[in-house]
C-alpha cells in the first residue's frame, strides 16, 4: 500500500493484525491467498472470507460511517450477552468518499460449524426444519428484545444458524440497523416483527424462484408464524403473578420454569398489591444461557443453549446411578466429566478430526443411547451404546 492508500485499522485483542490483505483494493477484486469460499445468504453489500490458520474472518464492505455503526454495535452487544457474532475489526479508508461502498468495513468472526439458511432448504421449503426455525429465530429476537436491541432488519440471510442438540441455534450477524436503548416499547417490538415479516416472506419467495416454483407455493407465512412464536414465548417470560403469604414456593416454581426455557434469572420483585394480603411476583429475565453457562463451570466447554441442556441431561443420568456411592452431587460431577463426559468428547473428537461439532455429536451419541434404551426396555452401558452408534455411521437425530 501507497502512504496515501493506508487504511484505518482499528482491530480487537485476539485476532491477527489483517495488515496482509489488499485494503488498498475493493473487496470484489481481492485476489488474496486468504480469501476463502463459504456459502452465504442474499446480502446488500459485498461480504468476503478469509482464513487465518484454522480461524475464519468474515469481511463486510460497507460506508465508512454505517461500518463503524455496526462495530459499534456488535461490541455492545456482546457486552450485553447477546447472541451475535464477535466483531474482531473496523477498516476505514480515508482517501475514499465516505459515501462509497468501499469506504468501511467490518471484520467479524465467522462461527464454527455454522451455516447459511440455504443448508436447511428442501422441497422449496424448510420441511422437518420448520419448526426448528420456528423457535429459533422467535427465541432470538425475545432475547434481543430483552437486552433492548431494536435490529430493524432480521431475516434469514442475517443470521448463522448452527445445529443445537435437536434444535436449531441461530447467531444474529448483521447490525447496520440496530438501535439501542435501555428497554424496547410494545410499539418498537411490533414494529421490529413487521419489518422480520416482510423480510422472511421476501427471502421464501426468493427461494420459490430460485427452484423455478409457483409463488403460490411459497411458505410465505413463515414470518407470521415466526411472530406467533414470539409472542407465546414474550408473554411466557414476562407474566406477573398474585401470590399470597404462604406461596413462597410459587418463587423457586417460577425461576425453575424461567431456567427450563434457558433463560437467566436477575431481580426477584414483591411488590404488595392493593388489599395488602398478596403480592405481586416480577422477574427480571435475562440472556439464554442459563445451561450453557452451567456446562461451562463444570467442564469449561463451550456449547449452545440445547446442546449443553441434554448434555446436564447425561449429568442427571449419572447421578442417579451413582450418586448413593458419591459424597455429594459435586462428586458425583466430577466422576462424571473425568471418567465419562471427557473420554467420550475426546474419543468422537478423533474418530471427526477436523470435519465436524464434538460437542453436537456427543448429543447425537446421547440420542441413539436413549432410543437403543427405550427399546431394549433397560439402561444401555456406554461402551455398548457407542460402539453401536459409530457402526451405524455416527447419525443424529431425525429432524422435525
């Protein structure tokens, strides 16, 4: 690069510098050893890979104040716990008008194991997938709505999704259009899901053409079932309740019931009601992580939400066979990761190498153990069960 064409690079801890790759050029023309090729959705401006050692970058090229919106953004986000990808860099290029498409961009990482929305496509739809992505994509926009994200622009090509046990797990990756306040009013919410509809029934009728359909084909109420969803899911989480004097019970009942959801609990609110002999219950909800925050403590694995859920599941499993020859659950714990969890995770890790979750097979492992239980009418030992599974090809699940 030319003095006159160095770039503004204002990079994270943690990632590489970037000053290898050709700044000085637009994105479309990169011709750099770097570049890698990933499958990705319809976005609005030019989106490029590139690999550094086994870590890939995503590089978004966009105006330069729109791209330091967005960084901006992302970074306050992940402060909040929200699920987006990280951002790991902001590339501003002086020399070039600030309204030109190549004046910024944003360098975020790319998540592991993740994919585009057009991995889940079959026969012009979403199939067994739908209900997946029903609860996914409802579950992402409660949570952002929570921590008083406004996005302005969800779609299915503006997120990762990623295999979550039987679920889905989907990573907001886009936030141009994101505002941020303390709380979202009902007004902004509604119209956070208008502007999610509309988008999703573009991206189905999208999808319909590209595979040469009738429009009238399309699933083009994918996005009203998507509102559907969050709305249950919204009232679910923010219902007050009445209890009286000697319902403290109804406390513990209710942070369980917030914690099966996967989400965390804050503040515990009394507040006495008018007749003085009730009070009225408030629970101050947070993030989604309440298992996956748990799963970490006890082994410092990373997992998603539903992964580490059935992977607690395994813990239970064992405490029950075990734990009247245990101290205490915190024994039991230990016996669980040092003598199965940690042998088991390694041994799929090598039989996988590089291709594949550990972590999402292991719940697949899970899921064959518990079907090869339920018909054999008894408890299927490990070694027995895993045999099993790796010669029957190492499946999951059936979707849906």
């Amino acid at each position: 690069m030319t003095a006159m064409a160095t770039p503004h690079l204002t990079i994270l801890p943690g990632n590489p510098d970037f000053l290898d790759l050709p700044w000085n050029e637009p994105l479309s023309t990169w011709d750099s050893p770097r570049v890698v090729e990933l499958p990705t959705g319809v976005h609005r401006h030019v989106v490029r890979f590139v690999a550094y050692g086994e870590r890939v970058y995503a590089v978004k090229e966009l105006p330069a104040r729109i791209a330091r919106h967005e960084f901006e953004s992302l970074r306050e986000l992940e402060s909040r716990k929200a699920p987006v990808v990280a951002a790991a860099g902001l590339v501003e290029r002086a020399w070039v008008d600030p309204s030109e498409e190549w004046s910024g961009a944003v360098i975020t990482r790319y998540l592991d194991f993740a994919f585009s929305y057009r991995e889940l496509i079959s026969a012009g739809g979403f199939g067994q997938r739908r209900n997946q992505l029903l609860d996914g994509l409802a579950g992402l926009l409660v949570e952002l709505h929570l921590l008083g994200c406004f996005w302005g622009d969800c779609s299915l090509s503006n997120v990762l999704y990623r295999y979550d046990a039987a679920m889905l797990d989907i990573t907001m990756v886009d936030g141009e259009t994101v505002e941020l306040h303390d709380s979202l009013s009902a007004g902004q919410r509604r119209s956070d899901l208008d502007i999610m509809v509309v988008n999703v029934a573009g991206g189905m009728a999208d999808i319909a053409a590209e595979q040469g359909a009738e429009i009238d084909d399309a699933d083009l109420f994918l996005g009203e079932d998507i509102a559907g969803r969050y709305a249950g899911l919204w009232d679910e989480l923010n219902r007050e309740f009445l209890i009286g004097p000697d319902e403290g019970y109804l406390i513990t009942e209710r942070v369980v019931r917030l914690n099966a959801l996967g989400f965390e609990v804050g503040e515990v609110e009394l507040e006495p009601v008018e007749d003085g002999r009730r009070l009225r219950l408030k629970v101050e909800v947070g993030g989604r992580g309440y298992h996956r925050h748990r799963l970490s403590h006890l082994t410092r694995i990373g997992a998603t939400e539903n992964q580490a859920r059935q992977i607690l599941a395994d813990l239970r499993y064992h405490e029950a066979k075990h734990i009247g020859s245990a101290a205490n659950k915190a024994v039991a714990a230990i016996q669980w990761r040092v003598g199965t969890f940690e042998p088991l995770l390694k041994a799929i890790g090598d039989l996988l190498g590089r291709d594949g979750d550990p972590v999402q097979k292991y719940c697949d492992f899970l899921h064959h153990r518990y079907i090869m239980s339920f018909d054999q009418g008894r408890d299927v030992p490990n070694e027995e069960a895993f045999a099993d599974w790796v010669s029957s090809g190492m499946q999951g699940p059936p979707p849906g």
